[in-house]
C-alpha cells in the first residue's frame, strides 16, 4: 500500500476544485495573491491525500511535517470570491531530487470558456520532529520517502556579524524607532525594512513560520513600504481609486526562523518598468550567535489597477509623483 501511494504522490496528475478564501477580497471580490498562493498549496495537499498519504497522518503517525519550500507563481487572470476553481497538481519530480517538486495550473470559467489564471512551481519537503515527547509513537518513515525527509530545512551559512542589536520587541508587529540592525540591513539601499517578533499564530508544527506565514509578511512589506513613502494605500485609493496588484510573486525557504525569534524583513525596491510595473526583492533574516542568517528569499511584481463593479480590473500607469516614491526620491522615506 505504501509503494503504491509513493508511486501516485511521484506520478499521478490529480485534480481538486476549491473556492478561494473570502478574506482574501481585499480588492472588491477580487482575491488578493496570498490566498491565491493559500490555493495552491491547499491543492498540493489534496494531493497527498489523494495519494494515500495524508499529510495529517504523515506527521500523527511517523512525525513529518509538510513544508513547502519553494513557490513561485504568475497571476494571469484574477480570481474572484465565487470561482469555483480547477487546480491540477502534475508532480515533476526527478530521479535524485531531494525535494518534491509540482507544476499547478488554476483554471477558472470566464464568459463560458476555461481560463488559466494562475501558472505555479513549488517544491516541499517532509520536516522530522525530533521532539520524542510530541512523539513518542512515532513509526518509521515510509518506504521511498527517505529522500525528502529532512532534520532541518536549509542550513543558510552566516552572514555578516552584527555590531549592536536593538531593544528586545515583547509584542508581535513591527518595531518602532532605530534599530541598528535596520540601519545595518538597509544602508545604502532603495528598502524599507522592520523586525518581528514571531508570534503563535505565524507558526505552524509548534516552531516554525511556514510557506503562508512568509506570504503574510510580504503583503504587508508591500503595504508599509508605500505607507512610509507617503503614498499609502488608502491615501491612492482615496485620490484615484488605484489599488496594489500583483502579477508574480515567488519565494524560497533558506532556513528556518523560529517561534519568538527576531525576524528582520527588508523589502528593496529592484526594478522599474515604464510606470507600470515594479519588482521589489524580499529578504528575511534573523541574528543567531550574532551574526545575520537569511531564513527565506523572493520577489514580488507589482502594477496598480482599477477595479469597477467589484470584479472588472484594468491596470494604469502612475505618475511621476508615484515613481519618484519607489525610487526613494520623495519627501517621505
């Protein structure tokens, strides 16, 4: 039974229909790029399911626990509150490969006809909790998945030594004022950066920040990154109805931050097209034995669009005052 199911998880195509999230119309019922993402890693583990081996199960019963690792996606059409989405699951793994890599296609029905609104990569790994009180039943892990079984995800080499730190954060958000490892981060760069103190609620297997938890803090770089460049997104919003829209965002897992671990976001502004689009570089670190170790890295494209009648979006170009904002040429910075 355990052959057969490894055998599906590594070569069956399976195919899953799901709703996306209704938090996510953060855009009239337009649903915002993190829980598009939220999509397609809930299909991933539909696939496992499918399969024959749950992802429940895998950690209950032999203390695994799923991660991905890598995810990049390109948004191509938007989805709204009442898809009723296709999501194919096509495993792509090789022979070798230590992690488990898929291709996932999310196909909505517009005016009739499918449409492929989201094209992804991601890759996942299987975490062994070493905690023997949280599992003291364990079974052995099974019979070809050896491979993709890792006792720690990444193992980034440290970085560069930190000097100083700031002021310990005891509340989860961002911290205010100076922090010298901000002003380390940041020197002589177009970024904007914070620290987090990793709270319960961003973790998952009782340590960890996930795949979803770096999404919810790249959405919010976005949002505080325009806000201390004076072009918040309420204030554009108010004056011409523009709202963030992303087009690909892609991330990958380097090592692994942990509950209640400072965690320094920076958000650096890389690339900008012709008032259209823009790619900012994402990087999150945390300081262990005083020095900088990078947990995860990614990119995310942003345009600005207006949506009509809740759903309809046209993308627009911004002007001058906006593009001088990103380039860190304005009057807040």
């Amino acid at each position: 039974m355990t052959d057969t199911a490894v055998k599906s998880l590594l070569t069956e195509t399976t195919t899953v229909v799901h709703s996306p999230g209704y938090e996510g119309a953060n855009i009239g019922t337009i649903i915002g790029f993190k829980h598009v993402n939220y999509l397609v890693e809930k299909a991933i583990i539909d696939h496992f399911r499918v399969s024959g081996l749950p992802v429940g199960a895998l950690y209950e019963e032999h203390g695994l626990g799923f991660d991905l690792t890598f995810l990049d996606s390109r948004l191509n059409t938007a989805l709204i509150v009442d898809d009723q989405a296709s999501i194919e699951v096509k495993p792509v793994t090789k022979d070798g490969d230590e992690e488990l890599s898929f291709k996932v296609t999310i196909t909505v029905e517009r005016d009739g006809e499918p449409n492929k609104a989201v094209t992804s990569k991601a890759r996942a790994v299987l975490r062994y909790d070493e905690d023997d009180r949280r599992m003291p039943e364990r079974k052995p892990v099974p019979a070809g998945l050896e491979r993709f079984v890792k006792r720690y995800i990444g193992g980034a080499e440290p970085g560069a030594e930190v000097t100083a730190l700031g002021e310990e954060t005891l509340i989860s958000g961002g911290s205010t004022g100076t922090d010298p490892v901000l002003e380390q981060l940041t020197a002589g760069e177009n970024a904007y950066a914070w620290k987090f103190r990793v709270p319960y609620p961003y973790v998952h297997f009782f340590e960890r920040v996930p795949m979803s938890g770096y999404l919810r803090l790249m959405e919010e770089a976005k949002h505080r990154f325009v806000d201390a460049r004076g072009i918040s997104i309420r204030a554009l919003l108010d004056e011409s109805n523009w709202i963030p829209a992303v087009t690909r965002s892609h991330i990958t897992l380097l090592d692994e931050a942990h509950l209640e671990e400072d965690l320094y976001i920076v958000y650096t502004v890389d690339n900008i097209f012709k008032n259209l689009l823009y790619t900012s570089r994402l990087d999150y670190y945390v300081v262990r034995d005083g020095k900088l170790i990078k947990t995860a890295t990614g990119e995310i494209t942003h345009a600005y669009g207006v949506v009509e009648n809740g759903r309809k979006g046209r993308l627009v170009e911004w002007d001058e005052r906006v593009a001088r904002a990103f380039n860190g040429e304005g009057d807040a910075k």
